[in-house]
C-alpha cells in the first residue's frame, strides 16, 4: 500500500513536468535501444552463420587421403589413393559416434541438355548417405538414388537449383536425360536450394550421383582427371597409379595389366574415393568420432604406432568456432559501446534528478513537515528515478526492436528477437535509475525541513 | 493537561567556533482549545520557538511535552511521525505543489499515514475538507488558478486532512491582501471555536494577533509577556510600532493565565 502510494507520488510528480521526464529518459531510450538493436542484429548474423555453416552439414568432419609424393614431388593433401569406400563401410560399422558417413567422388566436366550446357562447380559421386550427412533432406522433387544404384553404377543423377536452371529454363527435369561427358543420365530428383556457403560459393551448382557410376562411368580414372592438382602437378606419366583405371573404361573391375600386378607387390585397391564426408551423431561426439576414425583407419591402413598417418581429418566445427566467436567478438564490442550510451543516460538522469531535487527543495521540506519521513523522501525520488529508467528502457525497447526490423527489411539483414536482450535491457535500466537516482534521491532526504521551508 | 508544555528550552545553534544562544530558557503552556498568537520582531528566537514547538527541531536542552507526550528526544522519524500524526502546517507562502490540482494538495500528507484509506476514501477525505474551507467549486484547480485567500484555504484544508489537535500558522497572512487575510483568520476563529483546534499563530502583525485569546511575545530568546486578554492585545495593536519593545511591567496582571510561562 505504501509502496503503491510512494509511486502514485512520484509519477504525479514526474506529470507535472513530462517534457522534461520525457527528455530525461531519452539518454536510457536511446542507450537501451541500441542495446536492443546490437543485440538482436548479433545474434541475427550469428544465427545466420551457425545456418550457413549447418547447410555444410551439422556435425560433420571430412577425410581426405594422404599426401603422394613421387620422386621428391609431392602432390598436395588428397593426392594420395589410400581411401576407398570398403573404409567408409568400415567407419559406418565400427565407429559408434559416427551417425553416417558418405564416400566422395569428384568430377568435374561438362552436362549438356538439349542446346545448351553448363559445367557445375561440384560433380559429386556419392552414396545415398549423403543427403543425410550434409543436411539435405528432403529433395524438392522426385526422390534420392538408391544403395541398388550405387551398387549397379546406375546412371541417376540428382541436380541442383542452379544446374536446374541453366540446363531447363524452368521446366522439370524429371525424367529427363542430360549427357555427361557423353554418358547419358537420367535426372531421378532435384535438390532444394541452399545457397552459398559460408565461402561464398553457391552449393546448389551441383551433380549429384552413385560413386560408382561417377568413378567408372565419367571420370573413367581415378587420378588423371578427378584430382586436378596431381594431374597439373605432376605429369601423369610419373605416377604408374594413373594406369590402374584405363580412362574411358566402363568395366566396374578394370583388368590389371601383367606389368601393373609385377609391379604392385601390395593389395591392390580397386577403387579409391577423394573423401569420405563423416557425420557425428552429435555436437559432442565429434571429438569421440574423430578418435574411432582414425583409430579405425590406421588400423585399415596397417600403419605402425610411428608411422604418419596417410589421411587428413578436417574438422568444420573449428572453422563454426571461429566464425562464431568473431561474431561474438564484434557483437559484443558493439554491446560495450552501447552500454557506454546507457552509462550516459544514467549520468543524465542523475544530473535531471539532482536539479529536480533543487528545484523542489521547498516541497521536500513541506512533505516533512506534513510527516515525510527521510526514507519516504528518498524512495519517492528513487521511484521517480526507476520508473524514468523502465519507461525509457519499455520504449527503448521498442525502438530498438523497431529498428533491427527496420535493418532487416531494408538491408536485409539477419535479425533474431533475443528474449534475453529483452530481460537485460529491464534489469538494466531499472538498475541504472537505481545506482544513479540514489544520490539525488539521498541528498533529497537529508535536507533539514526548516531549510528547505524557507529556501527561495 | 495542556495539550503543549514547555519547559527551560534552550536552543544554541553552533556556527563554526562560535555558540548562538537563540532560545534563553523558553516555558510555556497552552491549554486544548486555545487560540495563541506567537508573537516576536524578526531575529527574537520566533521562528526557531515554531520550530521546535512543531517537532521540526529539537530543543538543545530542556522538556517539551505535547500532548502527553516528552517531545525533545524523539528521533527524526519519530518526530515525522507525530507531524503528520498532532500537527498541521500553514505557511505564509502557502507552499502548495505547483501543477497540482487542490484535491491532490490536500489529499497529500495521507500519503504518509492513513495507510488504512483507499485511494478513493483518500480523495473523499479530501474532498469533504475542502467542502468545509468552502472550496468545493474548486477542487481540481490548480494552485495558479487560485487566489491567494484560496490558496490558503487549501492549505488550510491540508493542514487539517488528519484531524490534528494542533495547528501552527506561519504568517499565515503574511502574503494576502486585508480582505482575505480578514477571511483566513475569521476561518481560524471559527475552527478553533467550533472544532476546538488548538491554533498558534505566529506573526508580528498586531491585527492578526489581536483575533488570538492570549499572546504571547518573545524578545531575544525569553518570553516578556504571556498575555492573555484579548482586549489588551486590542489596546497594543493601536501603538503597534512599540508593541515589539514591550515591557513584562506593561501588561501585568494578565500572566495569570500562563501560569508556568517564566522568566529566566
């Protein structure tokens, strides 16, 4: 009741002078919507870029083979033959962490419709897996290929958007067949659009197709065309590999020449694949996974406790990390500067109540002698103070969600309402009314009633 | 009992090194009902003897009962409390909060008690005071829409929305004109006559003193006259210009009444 009658007080006070009260509160409205802004803009684009990095695939961490070196050359990460895809069988089977796994198969070539082609960014030979372990389910139209088409080398294609839109110029492709590199495909599905990742390259520029039909069907060999560095680096004529899949071939079980098997004491792989693309079953047991999967591989591999690893294992989480903390760096940057603002706002309430309190010295003298007590006085101010800060931190609130909508429509940026921003701006303008209205509000209390009687 | 008894009140204000002696051993008493004029030229201990007399000060020595009640040690809650509680206030510059209209004024000091009213029961407080200092037209104007008789009244009305016994005028005609200043103090006469509200008034005006039964004069920190006729209050305003230099001698007498008012 008290306390009720204590804040009818002071908002009749702060009525009898709104334009200042209104000026008052404006260094808390403006400090508390950029707060606002700051924070939903922050966690806009953080947001946006864990949704960039997720369209990678969530959880997923990449394999790639091991370094070839021929002659003191050495061909770069990946040049190396030593995955196959009995490896990513063997991950799927064995790694408890792993939730899925793909092999990967490049290429890269020419697709032609009709009269017009186009050459994608990214011909990815594959297993069903794939649309699982990168996120990408479920289609747009039509439906996946099969593990039966993996095993057949069956010439199904899955396309992406802008494949899609190069190649039919707004008709469906279902159904229809596209020539690769005169193999002819049929298109089974359509892939949904992604956009560009997180590098800025556009995701839906894509082939999609069983590993094997890729491996056997376009690309014929495995080193000379799939891997663009070794092929450039290193003429092909150094690398006896080159010859284990004769180009052009068909044949799923390429024949081995008497030379290649004299030449070859060790097991000869039949097919090897670029990458394997692993999927976590969570956040968290990423790191497990990793441990199993290379754990696995080097036992696949038969590689001693000293021997370097002949694979690569690249983590995308690292790079989420990163890029999530710099948006946290700027954003939290951003936030200091804006609580400097509410810092001010603070200071000019204190400077307004302080003259307030000035000014009415005569009435505070009056209250007392009527019965104020000092903590009657200094709780009217202190609410006065407060209630400035929460109606400044209401509206500021408002404006700055106002505003990052505003950012959003016309800048199109990624903007998220954060619920605990909201809460923060509360707490913190109620407590600035609070730690800057109280010495005005003290100095009020402590004034003598015959003093302030008689102050002119 | 009398409502306010004092006793040997020293009050010594320490300026820096120095001691002020304002008050020299004031007693006084002054019966329920009374109607007092507190009289003084400015730089007599006047305002310093309101003061203490309205719980705003504390005596630096010496016993102050009001109401029953030893005054003098009460802390300055305490003392805010009984305020609010045994006393009303007029001012000679009324001191109505500016911007607000004269129900609020009034309605004002239940902010500090009363916790028992509703807001509603508040304002009906209110309104029934201002009913009865004959502003019920008034009531939601705002103090500069009012003249300064008017003004008075509402803090009239103010003073008494708690029903105390007691009532201290300031001056309370210092700022208003000889019409309404002739309302204002017929309005005191007749709350003290028909209600019984103790009422001192202080002032140097010998016309307003002469509406009081008794008056009594202060003259560098101790009472010189504790009078109590007002037919020799008349006779005194007729040569107000040496009223202030009275002598004890002059009016005895007429201290039987104050019977415990001393001299030092």
């Amino acid at each position: 009741m008290k306390s009720y009658r204590t804040t009818v007080t002071a908002l009749k006070a702060l009525r009898r002078n709104p334009m200042r009260a209104l000026l008052t509160t404006l260094g808390i409205v403006i400090g508390v919507a950029a707060v606002i802004a700051m924070m939903e803009i922050g966690t806009g684009s953080s947001s946006a870029v864990q949704k960039s990095l997720s369209t990678m695939g969530t959880n997923v961490f990449l394999i790639f083979p091991g370094t070839a070196a021929s002659g003191g050359v050495s061909f770069g990460v990946g040049s190396g033959t030593t995955l196959t895809p009995e490896d990513c069988d063997a991950i799927l089977r064995e790694c408890p962490a792993v939730r899925n796994a793909t092999p990967v198969v490049r290429a890269r070539t020419q697709v032609v419709y009709g009269n017009r082609n186009w050459v994608p960014s990214q011909m990815l030979g594959v297993t069903p897996a794939f649309l699982d372990v990168r996120s990408w389910e479920p289609l747009e139209e039509g439906v996946p290929f099969s593990d039966r088409d993996v095993q057949n080398a069956n010439k199904v294609c899955l396309l992406g958007k802008t494949l899609v839109r190069e190649l039919f110029e707004g008709q469906s492709p279902l159904g229809k067949e596209i020539r690769v590199k005169n193999v002819t495909f049929r298109v089974v599905g359509v892939l949904k659009a992604k956009g560009a990742n997180m590098m800025g390259s556009d995701q839906d520029d894509i082939l999609i197709a069983p590993w094997t039909t890729i491996k056997y069907r376009v690309t014929g060999s495995s080193m000379s065309s799939t891997n663009q560095s070794s092929s450039s680096g290193a003429s092909s004529s150094v690398n006896t590999l080159s010859n284990l899949y004769p180009s052009g071939q068909p044949s799923l079980y390429p024949e081995i020449s008497s030379v290649q098997a004299a030449n070859s004491p060790m097991h000869i792989r039949f097919s090897n694949v670029d990458q394997i693309i692993v999927a976590a079953q969570n956040g968290s047991s990423i790191d497990a996974a990793i441990k199993q999967v290379t754990q696995l591989l080097r036992e696949r591999h038969k590689l001693g406790p000293q021997d370097p690893e002949d694979f690569n294992i690249r983590n995308m989480t690292e790079l989420a990390n990163m890029l999530s903390s710099t948006t946290k760096l700027m954003t939290n940057l951003l936030l200091c500067v804006a609580m400097i603002s509410l810092l001010v706002g603070g200071v000019g309430i204190m400077n307004i109540m302080l003259v307030s309190v000035t000014e009415r010295t005569r009435e505070i003298g009056l209250r007392m002698a009527v019965g104020a007590r000092a903590s009657d006085i200094l709780r009217q101010f202190l609410v006065e103070s407060v209630v400035l800060c929460l109606v400044g931190g209401s509206v500021g609130i408002l404006l700055g969600h106002g505003g990052s909508r505003l950012v959003e429509m016309f800048l199109r940026w990624p903007v998220e309402t954060s619920p605990a921003a909201i809460i923060a701006a509360v707490v913190v303008s109620a407590s600035v009314g609070m730690i800057f209205g109280f010495y005005p509000a003290w100095k009020a209390s402590r004034l003598d009633p015959i003093e302030a009687l008689r102050y002119e | 009992m009398p409502l306010i008894q004092m006793r040997d009140i020293f009050k010594t204000y320490h300026l820096g090194e120095v001691d002020v002696p304002v008050l020299k051993g004031v007693s006084l008493q002054i019966e329920p009902g009374e109607l007092v004029a507190l009289m003084g030229v400015s730089g007599s201990g006047k305002s310093t003897l309101m003061n203490i007399l309205g719980c705003l000060d504390h005596p630096s020595s010496g016993e102050y009962w009001l109401d029953g009640q030893e005054v003098s040690g009460l802390s300055s809650d305490q003392r805010a409390n009984l305020r609010n509680r045994k006393l009303g206030f007029v001012f000679q510059n009324f001191n109505l909060l500016p911007r607000t209209s004269a129900l609020d004024n009034v309605a004002m000091p239940l902010t500090y008690s009363a916790q028992h009213l509703s807001e509603r029961q508040a304002r009906q407080r209110a309104a029934d005071m201002l009913k009865r200092v004959g502003l019920d037209d008034r009531m939601h104007h705002e103090p500069s829409q009012l003249s300064g008789g008017q003004q008075q009244r509402v803090a009239i009305a103010r003073a008494l929305i708690n029903s105390p016994p007691l009532l201290f005028a300031d001056e309370p005609t210092g700022n208003l004109d000889s019409r309404t200043s002739q309302e204002v103090l017929e309005m005191f006469t007749q709350l003290n006559r028909q209600d019984g509200l103790t009422i001192i008034l202080v002032t140097h005006d010998p016309h307003v003193a002469q509406h009081a039964q008794r008056i009594i004069r202060i003259h560098d920190g101790v009472i010189v006259a504790p009078g109590s006729a007002p037919a020799s209050s008349l006779s005194f305003s007729g040569r107000s210009q040496i009223a202030a230099s009275e002598t004890p001698g002059s009016n005895q007498g007429q201290t039987d009444h104050a019977a415990s008012g001393g001299q030092p």
